[in-house]
C-alpha cells in the first residue's frame, strides 16, 4: 500500500505541471485539517472521535476538477475519542488491531463534478489491512490567499464506512455498525 | 487476637529476632490472599466481556475500586515489613531454600507495586480519576509517557500473570515445607505460637 501511495505520489509530481491543478500538503502542521468519526452509541445518541496523526497531499485544479486527486495515510494508534481506556479497546484486535496494521490509507481514483462546489471524490480506502472502493461526498469549502503569504483551499468530505466491510466484528449492536467519517482538509499550496 | 504477644519484642532493645512475622504482617498477608486472588479472577474475566454484558460496566469499577484498596494495604504492609523485625531464616533450609524464598518474597512484593501502579495509569491516562467504590475519587495525572494506557495495559496483564505463576510457586513451597518438612515455614505465617517455637530461637 506504502509503495502505492509513494508510487502515486511520483505520478502526480509528473502529471501535475501537464495540467494546471496546483499542488497542496495537508495543514496537518498547524492542525487545520481534521479526521473525524462518528458511531451511534447503543441507538441511542452519537460518540464522536478523531485520528489525530495524519498526513497527506492533493492535487486541485478548478478548471479541470477530473484531474484533482487527494491522498491520506492515517495513523490508526491516534484514535482519541476522550477517554484514554476506550481509545486502548478501540486500538486493540476487536476494532483496529493497530499492531498489525497501523496505517489507514485513502488514495482517490477518480472525481465526479457536481452542482456548485459539491464532487464525489472516489478512491481506495485502506483500514485494518482491507482495501474497498468507497465514495466521499465533498464540497469545496474555499480558497484564497491566506495573511502569511500563503494560498490555501479547503474542502470537507464525508462517508460511511460498514465495519464488517473491513473485516472488524461489531460488538456494539446494530445500530453502531455503520461509522461515518467526516473529513475537513485545509490544503497548502506548494 | 494474640497481637500483643508479639509487642514485647518491639520494647526489648536487644536484638532478638522474633519467632514469627508481625501480627500485622500476618493479617495483611492472610487479608492478601482474597484480594488477589479475586483481582486477578474478575480481571481476567472482565477483559472478555461483551458490550452487553451487564457486568460489563461494573466489574471494572469493583476490580478498580479493590485495586486501589489493595495498593493502600500494600504500602501499609510494606511500612511494617520495614520497620518490624522479620523472623530468622529457618535453619533447617539449605542457603539455595532461603535465597529462593527471599528472592520470592521480594519478586511478590514488587509485582504487586508494578500491578497496581500500571493499572492506575491504564484508567488515569486521560485525566480521569478512578472512582474508589463511589465513596471517593483517586486524581488522575494524565499521561507521563506515550500510548500509556495500552503499554501499562500491557504491563499490568503481563506481570499478572507472572504474579499468579510466583503465588502458585510460592503456595506450593510453604505447603511443602509445612507438610512434608513439617517445618515452623507456615506457622510463621500465622498467630497462634508453634509448638518447637524454643527449639528455633536458639
């Protein structure tokens, strides 16, 4: 997978002055991008958490939004979800079996333009070892100069990811099955 | 409770090692046994719990709450066995016996320190104290070291087990040497006077 998110990378850096899409690293540095979760408790009501060490690039073009891609390398041992004994459950063998796997990846294939700023951006994702196609709903959020002398675009994605999907058995009920992800990027431009 | 037959040995200034360990070390040793031998039950039988298990809440709480009495025993222990004369190794043991026995005694002790400790810091890495029974909170200090509650998981999990193993080693000698050797080695280890307890002062 490491060599497919390397190897994509190279492509991109060759690909990219072919078109205009600008090059952006993820502002993990000043921690303006964010990898959320939420599972429903019980049916009930809703436990949110994070993955608080990620890093990643992308590519976005305005003109050519085809040709934008995006990729994520997550460091699964990061789950925080506030509370220091469930975060060790939840990176123990029953959820993340972060000993074995300690990346999740999402490496985009393809992005599909619709209304306004809304796209699907569509990829791999990688998580507990298993790779599934998933799509993400994402929304241009903004762009512009930022006061540092910088540029900046940020976008926001979201999705839903079935544990059994990624061979993680669901010991909470039926109703915390389903995992939604809510991904917020503020990219640099390089 | 014969405790004070023990006392005259702390006002006499000489040096005479007593015939058997203080009557507060005995309770404690004794107080002990339950206790860990339970932690130890609950802890491996928690850990497996399913999500709906209606023990699943609670039996961390009762094993956290006995766990944090057991550590204030210990120190209270540990205080004695410091400050109290300990018995003479029995003369009928070989120097290999008493250097096992030693090294047992002192590996029990620092297991239970690294047990408890490790298991604070499981349930302290995020701030959180640990509720004491709903009678009291012990503060949590948050994390002193990286991944603290899955390494102190670890740790915890681990020297449990080697606990278990030593108490079953250390069970074994004194049963052996009570029974086969009909040695004073547990009668040491309780109140009541032993009967060649003469015999073994001089």
């Amino acid at each position: 997978m490491k060599k497919f998110v390397f190897a994509s990378l190279v492509a991109s850096m060759f690909v990219a002055p072919m078109t205009q899409a600008a090059d952006y690293v993820i502002d993990t540095q000043g921690a303006h991008a964010f990898v959320q979760f939420k599972v429903s408790h019980l049916g009930y009501s809703w436990l949110h958490g994070r993955f608080n060490t990620f890093s990643g690039t992308f590519s976005y073009d305005d003109k050519d939004l085809a040709a934008s891609k995006i990729q994520l390398e997550i460091d699964t041992k990061s789950v925080d979800s506030n509370h220091a004994e469930r975060d060790k459950h939840l990176r123990s063998a029953d959820f993340l079996n972060v000993d074995k796997h300690d990346k999740a990846t999402f490496v985009s294939s393809k992005v599909v333009a619709k209304d306004g700023a809304n796209f699907d951006l569509m990829g791999k994702f990688t998580l507990n070892g298993v790779t599934k196609e998933i799509t993400i709903a994402a929304t241009k959020t903004g762009e512009g100069k930022d006061p540092w002398g910088g540029y900046r675009a940020g976008f926001e994605g979201k999705t839903s990811i079935n544990l059994s999907d990624y061979g993680i058995k669901n010991i909470l009920g039926p109703a915390s099955e389903t995992v939604q992800l809510d991904l917020v990027v503020e990219g640099v431009r390089k | 409770m014969p405790l004070n037959n023990l006392d005259p040995q702390n006002t006499e200034p000489q040096v005479t090692t007593p015939e058997r360990y203080h009557g507060f070390s005995i309770f404690m040793h004794w107080l002990m046994v339950p206790l860990v031998l339970g932690l130890f039950s609950v802890g491996f039988w928690m850990v497996d719990l399913t999500y709906y298990s209606a023990w699943y809440k609670t039996a961390p709480h009762y094993h956290k709450s006995v766990g944090i009495l057991l550590a204030v025993l210990l120190l209270l222990r540990l205080i004695v066995l410091f400050k109290k004369r300990k018995p003479a190794p029995i003369v009928t043991h070989s120097k290999a016996v008493q250097g096992v026995s030693k090294l047992t005694h002192a590996l029990l002790y620092m297991l239970l320190v690294i047990i408890v400790m490790s298991g604070y810091l499981i349930s302290t890495a995020d701030n959180r104290g640990i509720e004491v029974f709903n009678w009291f909170v012990v503060p949590g200090f948050g994390e002193f070291f990286e991944q603290q509650a899955d390494r102190a998981g670890l740790v915890h999990q681990w020297l449990a087990y080697s606990l278990i193993g030593l108490v079953v080693l250390h069970a074994l000698g004194a049963l052996k040497h009570h029974f086969v050797d009909k040695d004073a080695t547990l009668k040491r280890m309780w109140w009541t006077k032993s009967n060649n307890s003469t015999e073994e002062k001089l």
